[in-house]
C-alpha cells in the first residue's frame, strides 16, 4: 500500500502560509502598538540571524573560490566584465521605466496634495550624508584599513575586495596555503549547515515582517497609490520575464528552470523585502546548479550592491510618476539627463542604507520635483521594496549564470545531476 505525507511542507509552501498568516494579522492587528512590536521583533530576529552567516559565508567561499582560480589576470577580466553587465543591465531596467512611464503616465491620475505624507527624516539625513562623499569616495571606501572593522560593520565591499587578495596570496604561497583552502572550506561547509537550521525559522520571518507592515501602514496606504503600484509590478514583471529571459536565451540556458531552482528565495526576498536573507543559500544553489564556485562567490555579493535592476525600474519609474504628479513636464533631453543621473546616483550610494530611497532624494530636484513629493509615496516603498528585493535576487541569479557561461566555467554534468536530485 502507497502511504502519503502530508505534513512535510516545502520551505517555499511554508513561507507562502507565513505571508498569507502575516497579512491576515496585520490586518486584525492594525495599529496595535503590542502586537506590531512582537511580529516587527520577529521579522528581526530572522534578518539578525541571516546577517550573522552572510559574512563568514562570502569571506569563506571566495577566498577560496579566488584561491583555486589562481590567476590575476583571469579575475580582472571576470571583474571587469561582471561590472560592465551591471551597468548594462541596470540602464536596461533605467530606460524600461521610463519608457513605461511616459506610456502610462501615472502621475497624472492622482492630485499629490490630496495624498497622506509620511515621515522620511530618517532617509533626509543619510541622504545628506552620502552627498558629500560621492562616487570617488565610494571608491575608495571599497579599500578596507582595518578588515576586522569591515566585517563587523558588514561592510560587503571592503570585505569582498580583502577577500579577492586573500584568495590570490592563498594561491601565490602554492602548497603552504592549502592548509588555509581546507579550513575555509570547512568553515563554507558548516555556515552552509547552519544556514539550513536558519531558513526553518524563514516563515516565522516572513510573518513577522509582512504582519509588521501590514499592521502599520494598512491597506489604506495602498488605495491612493494602488495605480502607482500596479505599473511598478508590471514593470518589473516585462523586465524578468522580456530582458532577462532574452538575456538567458542569448547565453545558452533555459531561464524558466533557473526560475524554479531559485523559487524559495524569491519567495523569501519579496515577503521580507531583504536581499540578504537569500544570499547564502544563494551562493550554495547556483555552486550546485553547475557554475564554479570562484564565480559564484565573486558575483553574487557584489551584484548584492552594484546590480539592483528593480530598484533602477523604481527609481526611474517613481522619478517620473512624481514630475508627472506636479505637472512638470519632462523633453526627451531632460529624461536622458535623468537616466544618466540615475546610472550615476545608484553608484554612489551603493551600500547605503535604504538607497532606492536615498538615491530618489539625490535626483528628484534635478527635475525640478520638491523634496517633499517623497513624502506622499514613501507609505507604499515597503509594498513595492518587496517586489524590487525579487527582481534584484532574480538579476544577480542570472548574471552568476551569464558571467559563468562566458567564462566556460559552468559544469553541464554537475548541473543536469542537480536538476535530477531536484527532481527525485
């Protein structure tokens, strides 16, 4: 006789009951201060327990993937290229906003002064903070002076670049520095370990951090701005499933199945709106789908700062929305200037708390919109960082593929035995 079990739930079927159980309490819940506090607390503990993993996980993995790669020059022209597909992919995702908006035109269906503002003094002040630092001081902020520093401030630049001459001096020594790849591959192994414990606490997360927003925003942010949102998803949406899937086709792989081995963690980026809490198991599916681990752990972290195409669909799309919302009119020379600023902006805040955020207050008054205008769209930012998070795990899981194909580091044995195992 065939026994069936029905109590063993995916971790993605899990995460959707938390997001489901998350919205219902925060609806019940809405704003009562006691039960925000404990879902909000925990949505935190899962993000704390996340962050503690992230970093010994990239400095592991990509010592030793730079370690066994070996070359110089062979990583200087994986960095250079992983940089220039950022780039274009980023001012893809850019221009596809812009293009959207100007069909749509969402602005002008709304009165802006009709719409409930929000507090946004805490993004004023870091704002005002990155301004004064700049794209040369980003640069030369991604040069750690002191690497324990970097690591406990989780700092990812700083530490991917220590990590990047680690590898290569790890290399350099020759047999000496195996000694230095077996320990940070076993401590890879363990941190891969404890990520698995980590993630059966992902739909108590989920819960938390969607009932949190849910209970303190309610759905009546949504109803002024719900047009606003729609576009946004829409958007994003066209880009996943025209750029990137075109971009797959292009490369040689099949973008649907790379889709559905990394489900689970675009379930988790869009219910928490967090980047980070994919990373890990990240880097350990796409070194299982097939592409090497030097790859792998070169990319990923640093796709996590430089390669955010749904916060560049939102940026761009929310710029326009906002002139459009004001009645200003924007010629085709004015929108080409604010892409170029936008390409530029999003650079210069990389690692900036907040930053699509950030990056909107650096370029608004350059289109003549008022400071103030963020202050109506700011209640829906958590509503749509859900669906930019996604995008961007989705972006930086196809640029590991598309840097890995290129470089013919991407194992079609290791890859379709993966497959199987998924399958089984």
């Amino acid at each position: 006789m065939k026994h069936y079990r029905f109590t063993r739930l995916s971790l993605g079927w899990q995460i959707v009951i938390g997001l489901v159980l998350g919205i219902i309490a925060g609806g019940i819940f809405y704003h009562n201060n006691a039960a925000i506090t404990v879902m909000q607390n925990l949505g935190t503990m899962f993000i704390s327990l996340i962050q503690m993993i992230v970093l010994p996980i990239v400095v592991s993995c990509l010592t030793v993937g730079i370690a066994n790669m070996g070359d110089i020059h062979k990583l200087g022209r994986i960095g250079g290229k992983t940089l220039i597909y950022f780039e274009v992919m980023t001012t893809i995702a850019i221009a596809l906003g812009l293009i959207v908006g100007n069909i749509t035109h969402p602005g002008t269906f709304i009165d802006i002064h009709q719409l409930k503002s929000t507090d946004i003094s805490q993004y004023v002040t870091t704002a005002k903070s990155a301004s004064h630092t700049g794209i040369w001081s980003t640069i030369m902020g991604i040069i750690p002076t002191n690497f324990f520093k970097s690591l406990a401030a989780g700092d990812m630049m700083p530490v991917i670049f220590f990590s990047v001459f680690f590898g290569l001096g790890t290399a350099a020594i020759g047999k000496r520095g195996q000694i230095i790849i077996d320990f940070l591959q076993a401590v890879s192994e363990v941190m891969f370990k404890v990520t698995n414990w980590v993630m059966k606490f992902a739909p108590i997360g989920v819960f938390g951090l969607i009932g949190m927003t849910v209970g303190e925003m309610g759905f009546s942010a949504l109803a002024p701005l719900g047009l606003f949102v729609i576009i946004a998803y829409a958007t994003m949406i066209i880009f996943v499933v025209g750029v990137m899937g075109i971009v797959a086709r292009i490369f040689g792989f099949k973008f649907w199945t790379l889709m559905n081995v990394i489900k689970d963690e675009i379930g988790i980026a869009f219910s928490t709106a967090s980047s980070e809490g994919t990373l890990p198991r990240l880097i350990d599916k796409m070194q299982k789908y097939g592409v090497s681990k030097g790859i792998v752990s070169f990319v990923i972290p640093t796709g996590y700062t430089f390669n955010l195409d749904g916060s560049a669909i939102y940026q761009s799309l929310a710029a326009l929305f906002l002139a459009q919302a004001y009645g200003i009119h924007l010629a085709l020379a004015h929108q080409i200037t604010l892409l170029v600023v936008l390409m530029i902006t999003s650079k210069g805040m990389a690692g900036v708390p907040g930053a699509s955020f950030v990056v909107l207050l650096a370029t608004v008054s350059t289109i003549g919109v008022p400071m103030s205008g963020l202050t109506f769209i700011a209640g829906i930012d958590r509503f749509v960082d859900m669906g930019r998070t996604a995008v961007n795990v989705v972006g930086n899981s196809l640029a590991t593929m598309v840097i890995g194909k290129s470089e013919n580091e991407f194992d079609e044995e290791q890859n379709a035995k993966y497959l199987a195992e998924l399958k089984s």
